[in-house]
C-alpha cells in the first residue's frame, strides 16, 4: 500500500490558503457584520493577523518561529478581545 500523504511544498501551500481564507473571511465579517457592535472597535482584531505576519518574518517561516507567530497571534486576538468589549 503506498502512501498517499501530499509533499511538504504542498502542505505549505495548503496552509497558506486556509490562513489568507481566514483573514480575508476575518476582514468579511468585519466590513460586513461586525464583531463587537457599533463602533471602530471591530478593526482591532485586525492585529493578530499583523503580529503574525510580522513574526513569521522575523523568523523567516521556520518552524519553530512559526509555533512562535501563531501563539502571538492567539495572544493579541484575546486582548483585542478583552480591549473591544
């Protein structure tokens, strides 16, 4: 039985459409909805995706800087949480 597990290059890839989609969805949402009511509030949620891209280019996507980014990530969404309510 041979394995049919996609190449690294194309795993990389993979994740890189699923995490643009969630920002574009992310900016979607915003524009049309809103997350947190009324107000400009909403456009701080837009930072995790900054601090994560500006981390992931500090480390050069290496792997470890990766798990890096996207712990600072999930930290800036929940104080732009806690900063917006």
């Amino acid at each position: 039985m041979t394995s049919t597990l996609p190449s690294p290059t194309t795993r990389y890839a993979l994740a890189l459409a699923v995490a643009v989609g969630t920002v574009l969805f992310l900016l979607l949402g915003i524009g049309a909805l809103g997350i947190v009511g009324d107000g400009d509030r909403d456009w701080l949620y837009l930072a995790a995706p900054a601090v994560l891209l500006v981390v992931a280019v500090a480390t050069r996507f290496r792997p470890d800087g990766m798990v890096m980014a996207l712990g600072a990530a999930a930290a800036t969404t929940v104080v732009a949480g806690v900063v917006a309510v």
